[in-house]
C-alpha cells in the first residue's frame, strides 16, 4: 500500500480544491462577459441635466411649462409627474385613480401626445410642453369639447372627465373630422366606470363640427362646473318652475 504524505490522490487527478478553483475563475470570468466592458463608473443621463450629471436621491429643483405658464418645484427625482401636478403644483384635473398606467384618469398632453403621467417622472417633463385640462377654458367660456361633454351627459362621478377630455382634445389637435371609429379608438386608452361611453363619443363628434371658438348652445356658464376640473362636482342647476298636472296640486 503506496503512501503520499498520508493523502490519497482523488480519482482521474482531479481534487475537490482544484473543482473550487475553476469554478471561481469561471464566475470572474463569466461576470466580465455579461458585464459587456461597460466602465464601472459609467453615470446615466437625465433630461434637463447637463453633462450626464447624477442627481438624487435628495430634491433638486425642476422647472415646468404648464398650459404655457411657467411653474418651478423642489422635488425629489422618484417623483411622478401625476404627484408633481396635484400635491406640489396645485393643479388638480389629472385624476389619481388607479396609479399604475391603466385607468387613463390622469391623462395629459406632453409633447403634444397623451400620456399617463403616474407613469412619467417629473424630472422627465421638465423643458417639455404640458397640457391639463385646466389649460383648456374657465366656466365663463368652455372649450367645446368641455362644453358638448356637458350637453351630452358625458360624465357623472368626474373622476375619469378630464383624463377623456384631454384623449378628446389630442385626437382632435391630430385628425380636426374623425368618424365614430376613429373616436372609439381615440379614447379607447381610458376607462369610465360608470359607462358613459355614448355620451362621451356624441360630444367629440359635435365638438368637431363645432369647431375650435364655437361651443354647444346650452352650455356655457355655472352649469358646467364639473368638466374643468372633474373629481365628483357637479354643476350648478336652474330650478324648474312646477307646471300644471305635475303631481303637485
């Protein structure tokens, strides 16, 4: 019986310690493969920062254009336009509803194209166009597209209004005469939970006959309150008079 310093050469000639051995080299080696030679210190890009700075994770200032107006906040870089506009902003018809990209409640116009903004990065917007429904008119004056939503009982909680109104006005800025179709599919991007589809589609319609400086009759004024800035109010009504045989003696 052959002795080799009390230890036993494993079979083939390959140890265990020589297995560890290769194995490491391989992960090293393996890592500098996957890692496709990008430099340890590489440092991304951000819109509106020059030189490719990093900035974060504390809050830095950001500067806006809103409806042609500039705005400037101090907010951190994780936060969505969405929060920018309603918590820090104080402009509030962008809905947060559903939070994730799918409801369509918080749409508006970046770059003249709808987008959900709880899914831009405010720090993404900044130096960029952006439109909200406030942008469009006052009670005194509506824009037609508010004011033939009103004429056609297109809303009732309010909460999805200005998000359709905005899919509304960026469909019309790019094709001014669309047929039934073409507005099924420009609004197909937001949800109503309660069902106001009909009415929301007759009222793009009659707003692109009506035109750009022309609202609907009937609808200017107090009674509709609740297309500018959505979220449940609902407008100011005239009282009836009672008339003869109306149950009321």
């Amino acid at each position: 019986m052959s002795h080799n310093d009390g230890r036993e050469s494993p079979p083939g000639g390959f140890s265990r310690r020589d297995f560890l051995r290769g194995g490491a080299a391989a992960s090293v080696l393996g890592a500098g493969l996957l890692g496709g030679g990008v430099p340890v210190d590489a440092k991304p890009t951000v819109p509106g920062v020059s030189g490719g700075e990093v900035i974060g994770p504390g809050a830095v200032p950001m500067s806006f254009q809103i409806n042609g107006e500039p705005f400037k906040a101090v907010l951190e870089p994780r936060v969505t336009l969405l929060d920018a506009l309603r918590d820090h902003l104080d402009i509030t018809g962008a809905k947060k509803v559903c939070n994730r990209g799918t409801c369509g409640a918080c749409t508006i116009i970046l770059d003249g194209r709808t987008v959900y903004s709880c899914s831009v990065l405010a720090i993404e917007a900044q130096g960029r166009p952006i439109e909200t429904v406030e942008g469009l008119g006052r009670p005194a004056r509506l824009h037609p597209l508010q004011a033939a939503f009103v004429e056609h009982d297109a809303q009732q909680c309010g909460f999805c209004t200005p998000g359709f109104v905005m899919a509304a006005k960026a469909l019309l800025d790019r094709n001014p005469h669309p047929t039934l179709d073409e507005v099924h599919h420009g609004l197909s991007g937001n949800f109503c939970r309660c069902g106001t589809y009909a009415g929301m589609r007759k009222a793009v319609l009659q707003a692109a006959d009506a035109g750009p400086d022309e609202a609907p009759r009937g609808a200017r004024g107090e009674e509709a309150g609740a297309v500018e800035g959505g979220g449940g109010g609902k407008g100011k009504k005239k009282k009836g008079k009672k008339g003869k045989g109306d149950g009321n003696g």
